[in-house]
C-alpha cells in the first residue's frame, strides 16, 4: 500500500448498527458506490445524511454492519466518500465484505471510547494504529493478503490485477 494513512473528520454511530440504516433494501437494485452512497444513512435523517458527506471516517461501537449480508451495506460508505470504518466489534459479514469492496474495517475498542465527534481520527492499516487527536491506540495490522486486497481497491480488482 502507497500511502496507508487515511482518515480526518469522523461521524460517530453507537452500537448494533444494522445494513438496513446503513442502505435501506429499497435502494439494493443498484450497485453503484455512488449513487447508493447518496442514500446511506437516509433512515436517520437528512442532518445525518450531511454530517456523513463532510466525514471521512465512520466511529461506531459494537456490532457495525449487522442484519442482512448486502454488499452494498460497505460500497455505499465508500460511494459517500468514508475511507474507513473504525468499530468496537463488526459483523463479520459485514467486515469482509467491506475488505471485499477495499473498505478498511479496523475493530479498536479504545480508539472508539476516545473519539469525541470532533477530534479528526487516522487509521494506518499496515501498521495496525488508529490516531484519535494526540493519542495512538493499536490493534493486529491486517495479514499481507488482506492489505493486498485493499491496495488493489477490492477483491475483483485484485483477482483482475493477479490473473492478467
């Protein structure tokens, strides 16, 4: 990976947050990053819906991504323009189809219980680091082949990249 350091302004959610406030299932007949993206988080309000677009990086506690096992759930937030996630815990589903889409999904419960709402959060996967303001909280740096996927932009495009 080039440039492994992403993130700033976070938008904070608390736990059990499931696929269905995430993409409503009327949206699911697209899969467009971008024009789903244009409607992630709708079932919380417009107010939510602009914090979102100003953010680069989701905070949320336990359980992020239950519910349904959509893809479109990981490809919305990078169609809103979200680098990463940082959570508590993931749904797995939801965590490897965010690694499966090139979303990077790091499970730091100390960097979560230190975000604030204002304080700009970085996530350096390779070194397994998120930075909350001043403070640096660690967590297990993802295994080569995940960081593979990831710098490729996803799992098609990596599989496209390995088999040309």
């Amino acid at each position: 990976m080039s440039e492994t350091r992403t993130g700033g302004a976070p938008i904070v959610f608390g736990d059990d947050v499931n696929t269905d406030v995430i993409i409503p299932g009327r949206y699911l007949v697209s899969i467009d990053p971008e024009e789903l993206g244009e409607h992630a988080f709708e079932p919380l309000g417009p107010d939510v819906q602009e914090h979102l677009r100003r953010s680069d990086v989701v905070v949320a506690g336990r359980n992020f991504g239950c519910g349904s096992a959509r893809e479109q759930a990981a490809s919305c937030l990078i169609g809103a323009g979200i680098k990463a996630v940082v959570a508590a815990s993931f749904s797995r589903v939801f965590f490897r189809n965010a690694i499966n889409t090139g979303l990077i999904a790091v499970e730091c419960p100390g960097a979560v219980a230190a975000v604030d709402g204002a304080t700009p959060v970085w996530v350096d996967p390779e070194a397994g680091v998120v930075e909350v303001g001043e403070r640096r909280f660690s967590f297990a740096p993802y295994p080569q082949g995940i960081q593979d996927i990831l710098a490729a932009g996803g799992l098609i495009p990596y599989l496209m990249r390995r088999n040309a």
